[in-house]
C-alpha cells in the first residue's frame, strides 16, 4: 500500500469515528431524504435546529453504516441509502428535531422533505412513532401544561371561596 492511500484509510477512520460520536452523544436521530431542498431551504432548516441545540450533517452513506456498526444502531443502516441527512438531537430536548423537521416539512410548498426514520434516546423509532413525537408540545410547554393542571383545583377553590363570602356579605 502506498502512503497516500494509508493516509487516505486513517482520514476516512477518524471521520467514522467522529460521526460514531455524534451517534453516542446524540439524545435523538433523525434520518431523512433532503433532495428538493434549495439551499436557503436547508440554510433555514439547519438555523432552526442549531437554534434548538441540534445539529444537521450530510454525511457518507458509508460512514453512516461503519459508524452505526459501532454504536450498535445497525437497524438504522437500511434508511443510509440515496441522499441523507441526519440530524443529531442535543440533551435539552429529545424530540425538538422531530418537530422542527416536521414543521419544516409540512410549511414548504412541496413533500421535500421524507423523514426515514431516527432513534430516541437509543431506541430506533418507526416513522409513525417519529410523526407522533413531532406533534408533541415542547418540554416547557408540557410542563406549562402540567402547571395549569395542578392550578386548576386550587383555583376552583379559591372561585368556591370567594363566592361563599360574597354571598354572605349580601
């Protein structure tokens, strides 16, 4: 072997093994077919998940699977084919990049955007489990929810309180 394809096999080994990092620091996983999208498209798309704590690779098919081999997410290498790109879901929030990308999908004016499936907090999820967390509040929105809800007794009571006193004051 020469040295330039020595060279050449430790380049393509250190980026396997940076993306077998982002597979293991990642809290979620979204795959999907980006063809269609313009370049402020995916410009856009990508500030968007930045701006949620995730990020948007294009990478290698290739890389995907030796990557995923070493992970253990071998289930996902048969979504690792055609265009793909695949979004890596920070600690804050596991399920904002389903979101982000669904919301994205369903506001441009065609089905550019086809989501292959992805992986929640290790677990490979099927795509209908994927649209289902896209359609989920935020984490502070569900826990605004959750709140109000806890408020709701309180508050009935308080209303109950300040009738009683107010018919006894008449």
């Amino acid at each position: 072997m020469s040295w330039l394809s020595e060279q050449a096999i430790a380049r393509k080994a250190e980026i396997v093994s940076n993306v077998a990092d982002l597979l293991k620091d990642a809290s979620s996983l979204l795959v999907f077919d980006y063809r269609g999208l313009t370049v402020d498209q995916m410009t856009d798309l990508r500030q968007q998940l930045r701006d949620a704590g995730a990020q948007m690779r294009v990478i290698k098919n290739t890389y995907l699977r030796r990557a995923a081999k070493e992970t253990g997410y071998d289930e996902l290498n048969e979504l690792f084919a055609g265009p793909t790109a695949v979004v890596f879901g920070g600690a804050d929030d596991s399920t904002a990049p389903a979101r982000i990308v669904a919301k994205f999908a369903k506001a441009s004016d065609e089905e550019v955007i086809q989501i292959k499936g992805g992986a929640i907090e290790g677990k490979v999820t099927s795509i209908d489990e994927i649209n289902t967390l896209a359609t989920l509040p935020s984490r502070e929105g569900l826990l605004s929810m959750l709140v109000s809800a806890l408020q709701a007794p309180v508050r009935n009571v308080a209303y109950a309180l300040k009738a009683v006193v107010d018919n006894s004051d008449e």
